[in-house]
C-alpha cells in the first residue's frame, strides 16, 4: 500500500476511534439475561483498584492501557498502583472524603483469572453503574452502557484470556442535557459501580429470559415463554413446579422461542399470602430455578382488582438510600430496612421512586406481600426532542421489564413523573413510550404521573393527554405546604379529564424536622412536627372528597439526601418529608399515617 493509502487509511482508522470515544456513541451493552443469582456465577465484587478523575483527563491519557515506561527516560503520569481502593456494588460519593460531591469520573480496577473450557461462553455482568459506563478487558474497550438503575452485560467469550485478566470500568456520574434523568432532580447523585458486578459462565445454549405468569384477566391460566440464546435447532423444554407436581412440556422453535400455555390450581399471591412457587425452568443445556408468585392485577371501571377483588393501594415512596448509612441502598439488609419499615407504617404497596431500585428490593418486597410500583427516571425536565432520548427511553424500559417482569409484587410500570405537557415532543414521545410498554407487558397497569393539576377556588382540575393512555390517574399535590389551603379540605371539588379511571394521590406531605417542636406550630418556617402532622391530618380529609380513589403514597417514608435543600438549620442537605428521621426517628405524622392506614 502507498505512503499516501497508509496515511489515508491511518486517518480514517484514526476517525472511526475518535468517533466510537465521542460521547454518546456508545457501543450499547447487551439486554441482560434474568435471573442472574439462578447461574453460574464467579462474583467481581469487593476491593477494586481506583483512580480519581475530577478533571477527565484519564480518556486522554488512555488509562485502560496501562501504559508502562519503555526506557530509562520514559515514565507514565497515571498508575492504579498506589491509589486507593474503593468496595464495590457501593456508590463512590460516600468511601472516599474527597469524592464527596463527585459528579464526575472514577477508574475502577479489577484483575481476575479465568480457566475456559471450549464448551463455555463467558459474559460480564453489572448490576448498574451510575451513570455512563465504559468497560475495557485487558486493554481494548468492548463496550459502554448508560443508565444508572438497570442491569447490562457483554458477552466476552472471544476476549477474555486464560488466566489473568484486566478489567478497567470508566464510571461516570455526571449530569446529562438529554440524559434520564436530566440534570436536575431532587435526590443525591450517587455514583459509581453501584450494584454488583458477575461473571456468568453458561453452556453454548442457554436460557436467556423467560415469562411466567397468570394471563391477564385470569385466575388459574398460566402464559409465558422461554427464549434460549445460541440456538436455532429445536430443544425440548420443561417448566416444573415440584409443589404442585407439575411438569409441562413444550419444545423451542428455530429461534429459541417455547410458548407456555397451562391451566393449575395456584394459591395466589397477595399481601396477605405472599405465596411464591418454586419454578424449575429445564432445556436440553440449561437449568434456571426461579421462586414465582401468580396473581391478577387489572382495572375494572373505576376500581383496580387483585385476584378479582377491589384492593386499595396503601403506599409510601422509598428512594434508594440506606437513611443511616447516607449511602445508594444495594444490598439485602438495605431492602429489609427500608421494607419492614414500609410493613410496620401499614403499607402494602412501596413507590420506588424515581428509577428501577436494585432487585433486592423487589425481591424482598414480594416476600414480605409489599407490592411494587416500579419507575423508570423520565423526571420532570427531559429532552423529549432531543433525537437520542426516545431509545434511550425505551432501552431503559426493556432493561427495567427484562429483569422484572416474573417478580408478582411488581403491578405498576410508571413511565414519568412530574414531566411537562408543554416541552416539545413530550406527550407525543411517553404515548409512544407507553405503547411499547404494552407490548412488552400487557399483565401490568401502566402510569404517568403529573402534578400540573390545577387547585383555584378550593377546586382541583386534573387533565393532561396522557391519562388517555393510563390505567390510572396518578397526581403529586402538596397542598398544605407548597400550596396553601383555599378553603376546608372536606369542601374540596374535583373535575377529572377521565372521570372514570381509578385515582392514585402518588406524592403528599410536608418537611419537619425530627425533634422541632419549638415555636409557633402553625408556621411553615419552623420544620415543626405539629405543622408536619396538621398537612397529613388535612390531607387524609381532603381524601375523603376524592372519587373513585384507589392508592395514596404520602412523601416519603425516610428523610434522605438532596444538597438543594439548603436551609442549614432544619434541612443540612436533606429533604425532611420523611415520616422518619434519617435516623429512624418516628414523627407525628408517622403515627396519623400509620393510624389511617390500621383502619383502612
Ligand atoms: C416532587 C417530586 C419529588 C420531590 C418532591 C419534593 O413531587 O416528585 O421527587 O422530592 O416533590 O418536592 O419533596
């Protein structure tokens, strides 16, 4: 080739990298298969190697090379060696003082051995890293995932070695215009490798992802399918379930896909019997043990219906944070602190706002009968317009439902919160959304939430396109704080755009701090308790006035991290709506709440 072709194709090589190292051409990470803890597993977690990156200079430097001096002249001005160590799943912000505040880049450092057999394939998983992620394996990139709550993976069969391998993780937490959320949002931006990080060995072909649950509608049909990956030959398949003594046959087609279609007598999930069946899903190459719960959750008029009867959702928003620790809640003991706490305030229903919490919570709230609402972090200022968020949007969608969609206690996908009707392209982009949704999961009520409701002369008028395409009518309103009252809250009037659906108050309440109980109690400005508990005794009449309500989830169950709120003598940094106290201090309007909720 001549000096010029070299150069030439020099150049356009040179472009193709500069180009895949532009931010937002990503080399997408795969869907991640479920049932992770099911599979052959050789877990990534604990102490990894770390480098800070404040001032994002370590892509420039090419960190994931590791470059070594050559000479006696050369000398390299990065090194993991000799920086410090960070334990992952846990968010970076609360391990290191200086990465406090981080909102930025963090070089994770992972070397692991591997012994491969020719029959195996090998795949790298992570449970979610917050925000952008880029992975490199012994020195070359093999991709990039974004999103902060939701599992990926890369296959990397044909480039993992025998023996020792480097794993480099460029996680970073910073704000995105068009990102989801965008860049402003009313919790602490944990970052890093938040969640856990595996390696899955599977046989050529394996189970990839599978459905079973009760047909919509349906009492004792179960409906589902297998999806085997690496197979276009036909496999016997079998879905066990011991208890019953049920085995069902069926067979895959040339794509991997078996359909599942049987009639059982199930005992049926619901808060007060969490009974959850141990599934046994077998193909030629392949064994998943799953634990699955059967129920129905539908819409019936203006009633929502669980195993055909009417239920009334009592709810409480959770963010993901550990309210002791001031850390991203990731681990099993984090779920069953903030679950049981949900159980003894009454609830049998827990709002995980805004995004897809860790599967722990999922998990653990279907043991303990909570249901879940599930939220994807379409919140408030989005770039709906923006050309890469409408797949951004749906990736994120697919990879909250691919994890979730055979955990029962899951009944609502919410697709938005708080966005507005005016921003360009927003209505349009969720209906769109929302369709999606449906096809990816039609077993489920799906939602958006708004708080653009108009409250004048003591009258609410709740309206917005998107309740066309909603199962139910889901509104923050924080009358009593942010909006004072216009009248008694038992003469408030309603008018309803769908006068039909079910009705969802999905946020309420006010701020208090735990222990003020000082000074005039009828003013805001204090963070009383007495105000605090006045807004939710307020409230829970006003509720009376409601029709067809189905659910309330006051706001929010533990006061948590969020540096907007900037009052320093009863905020420091946190928004006070908790029930409780960071510390777990019970206030006033934890007792209304729990009172209404013993006789509800
Ligand atoms: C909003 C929003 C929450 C926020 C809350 C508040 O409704 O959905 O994320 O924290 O109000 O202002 O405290």
């Amino acid at each position: 080739m001549s000096k010029i072709a070299k150069n030439t194709a020099f150049k356009k090589a040179g472009l193709w990298v500069l180009f895949l190292l532009l931010p937002g051409n990503y080399i997408q990470a795969q869907t991640a298969m479920v049932n992770v803890e099911s599979r052959h597993l050789s877990s990534l977690n604990g102490e990894w190697q770390v480098i800070l990156d404040p001032t994002r200079i370590g892509e420039w430097k090419q960190v994931w090379l590791e470059k070594k001096p050559k000479s006696k002249t050369d000398f390299v001005e990065y090194s993991f060696d000799g920086g410090p160590m960070l334990k992952v799943p846990g968010d970076f912000n609360s391990q290191l003082p200086e990465l406090t505040y981080l909102e930025g880049i963090v070089w994770y450092k992972k070397v692991f051995h591997y012994k491969s057999t020719t029959e195996k394939r090998l795949f790298l998983h992570f449970g979610s890293v917050n925000y952008l992620a880029d992975i490199y394996l012994n020195g070359e990139k093999i991709g990039s995932h974004e999103g902060g709550f939701t599992p990926f993976q890369f296959e990397i069969t044909d480039k993992v070695k025998e023996g020792q391998n480097t794993l480099i993780v460029k996680a970073d937490n910073q704000r995105l215009q068009n990102g989801l959320p965008g860049t402003g949002y009313d919790w602490f931006n944990f970052g890093g490798i938040t969640r856990e990080v595996n390696l899955i060995e599977t046989g050529k072909i394996f189970i990839e992802d599978y459905s079973v649950q009760l047909k919509k509608g349906s009492l004792n049909k179960v409906l589902g399918w297998v999806q085997l990956n690496g197979s276009n030959v036909k496999q016997k398949i079998k879905l066990k379930i011991p208890e019953l003594n049920k085995t069902y046959k069926t067979e895959s087609d040339n794509k991997g896909h078996a359909s599942i279609a049987f009639d059982s007598n199930l005992k049926l999930w619901s808060p007060e019997n969490p009974k959850l069946y141990k599934v046994i899903i077998e193909s030629e190459t392949d064994t998943i043990v799953d634990t699955i719960g059967f129920r129905c959750i539908e819409v019936q008029g203006s009633k929502v219906l669980l195993n055909k009867k009417e239920i009334f959702f009592k709810g409480v928003n959770i963010h993901e944070e550990n309210p002791n620790k001031g850390t991203r809640a990731y681990s099993k003991e984090d779920a069953l602190l903030l679950l049981n706490s949900a159980k003894e305030l009454g609830c049998n229903l827990v709002r995980l706002a805004h995004y897809p919490h860790n599967e722990n919570m999922i998990k653990e709230a279907e043991k303990l009968g909570l249901m879940v609402w599930n939220e994807l972090p379409i919140y408030q200022h989005i770039q709906f317009s923006d050309s890469l968020v409408p797949k951004k949007m749906e990736t994120m969608l697919k990879e909250m439902i691919h994890r979730d969609r055979n955990r029962c206690g899951v009944v609502i996908w919410s697709l938005s919160n708080e966005t507005y009707p005016g921003t360009a392209n927003r209505t349009s982009a969720l209906i769109e959304l929302t369709k999606k949704c449906r096809v990816l999961d039609s077993t489920r009520l799906i939602n958006h939430v708004i708080n653009t409701q108009s409250y004048t002369n003591n009258a609410f008028n709740v309206s917005d396109p998107l309740y066309e395409y909603s199962d139910l009518i889901c509104i923050n309103e924080y009358i009593g704080w942010y909006i004072p009252w216009q009248g008694k809250p038992s003469d408030v009037k309603w008018k309803f755009a769908y006068p039909d659906k079910p009705v969802f108050i999905s946020e309420f309440g006010a701020e208090a701090l735990y222990g003020s109980n000082e000074g005039p109690t009828d003013e805001a400005s204090g963070w009383t308790e007495e105000y605090q508990k006045q807004v939710y005794i307020d409230q829970l009449e006003m509720f009376k006035t409601i029709p067809n309500l189905c659910g309330i989830s006051p706001w929010l169950l533990f006061d948590y991290k969020s540096l907007g709120r900037m009052n320093q003598v009863y905020q420091k940094g946190y928004n006070r709506k908790g029930l409780l106290s960071e510390k777990g201090e019970k206030k006033k309007a934890w007792y209304i709440m729990n009172e209404y909720y013993k006789k509800r």
